[in-house]
C-alpha cells in the first residue's frame, strides 16, 4: 500500500515529513546513519538493490529480527524470503523496481508490511518507508534506506526522529504541498532559486516560454506564496537547492 497517493491522514504526514528531514540530513552527510540509527526506534537498514543484500542494520532491527548484522548481510537475497510472507513480498519488490525508475531521491515510498522473525513467531505489522539514497561514486550499486516503523507506534518513532534531526514545524506544515509538486516542477523551482530567469529555464530544459511562465504560475498555487523569499525558503528547506 503506498501512502504516495491522494487521501493522507495526519499520522502519515508526520511520518513522512520526519523521515524526508532524516535522509535530507544523511544525504547532506549532515549525519551519519551508523551513528544515529541506534536511536531511532524502529528498524533502519540500507539495502543494495543490485545484490538484494543488506548492508547495514540497525541495533533494534537486529534484535526484531534475531539476527546480527553479519547475519543479515550473508543472507543475501535470502532475507526477503524468510521475514516476510511470499506473496506480500513479491508484490512489494515490483511496486519498489517501480519506484526505482522514477530514479527520484527526493520521493519517499511508502507501504505496510508483515514481519516476523522465526516460523514459530506471529508476523507484526510495520510502515516501511524507503528513499534511495543518492551515489556518492560513478558506478556505485543502488541503494535504498529502509526505515520500518512498528504501527503502533508510528507517532513516537516520528516525534523521536524529528529531535534527532533538530526540525521545525515548517517542514511538516508544507510536506503535503511539496509531494504535489512534479519532478519538472522541482527543476524549475531548481533554477528559479538559482537566479535564472524564465527564458534561461526556457532554453535549458528546451520547453516553450509558455510552457515555463504555465509552470510557475502552478508552482505559485500549489505553495502559496507570495515572492521569490518565501520560495527560496521553501526551496532551501526541501533540499530542492
């Protein structure tokens, strides 16, 4: 179930707003994920897409789990076959190669999921939220960062996320009108923020001067607001400059 789509509940915006500001920070390497993960309280991994391997895991998913770290990463592509039931994790991993294609680190996707540990234990329900974290070599395998959240207790994990990444209310207060925003719109506003003018966005992304003065008058309504200081706000605040 992808909680990209229309119909968002508070919870969930929350949620994905605290975790948008966490993977902004990794990916800034403003934090490190091995040093912060310990406090999360939920389950955060990354795994490498290429291998369907797991590289890193956090203390609480190893104990969720009952598996070290060493454990999980040998387990290979093994590991979608012994925590989760077949038939959910099979549908996942399409809707994920799916995501994949966007080839979008800003988006986040989004999904319930079961999980147990053992053929002797009851599967629990989590939200996964995954984002692809952004290369920081040519060449290097594709990575996605997984944090699982327990469903009953989505609320705290966000709230604890959020001290961890110092944010203010801002970003959860605009998060639904930055996930209405295109990928093209996010360029545009890339630029904009940079000093271009709309003919320089014109020739750039080879769209008509129509086309471009169409797209910041979207861009306008969609944000609210009311001058270039407002947007470069928006802009900084959303790793979109």
């Amino acid at each position: 179930m992808s909680i990209v789509t229309p119909g968002y509940s508070t919870i969930e915006i929350a949620n994905q707003a605290a975790l948008f500001s966490f993977n902004n920070k990794i990916s800034s390497n403003q934090i490190n994920i091995e040093d912060v993960g310990n406090s999360i309280p939920g389950s955060v991994m990354v795994q490498d897409m290429d291998s369907l391997t797991n590289v890193y895991m956090n203390n609480n998913g190893c104990e969720i789990l009952k598996h070290s770290k060493e454990e999980l990463n040998h387990l290979g592509p093994e590991y979608y076959k012994i925590f989760f039931p077949a038939e959910e994790i099979n549908m996942i991993m399409m809707e994920i190669k799916k995501f994949l294609q966007l080839n979008d680190p800003t988006r986040i996707y989004s999904f319930f999921q079961r999980v147990r540990p053992d053929s002797n234990s009851d599967y629990k329900w989590y939200l996964s939220n995954v984002r692809l974290l952004k290369p920081t070599a040519p060449g290097e395998s594709i990575k996605l960062i997984n944090i699982a959240l327990a469903v009953d207790n989505i609320s705290y994990a966000a709230k604890k996320i959020n001290s961890i990444c110092e944010q203010t209310n801002y970003v959860e207060k605009n998060y639904f009108k930055y996930l209405q925003l295109t990928k093209r719109e996010k360029e545009i506003i890339y630029l904009i923020a940079s000093g271009y003018n709309s003919r320089y966005i014109s020739d750039s992304l080879f769209i008509s001067l129509h086309t471009v003065n169409n797209h910041r008058k979207n861009i306008i309504s969609k944000l609210n607001v009311k001058g270039l200081v407002e947007l470069m706000k928006f802009a900084v605040a959303f790793s979109i400059v």
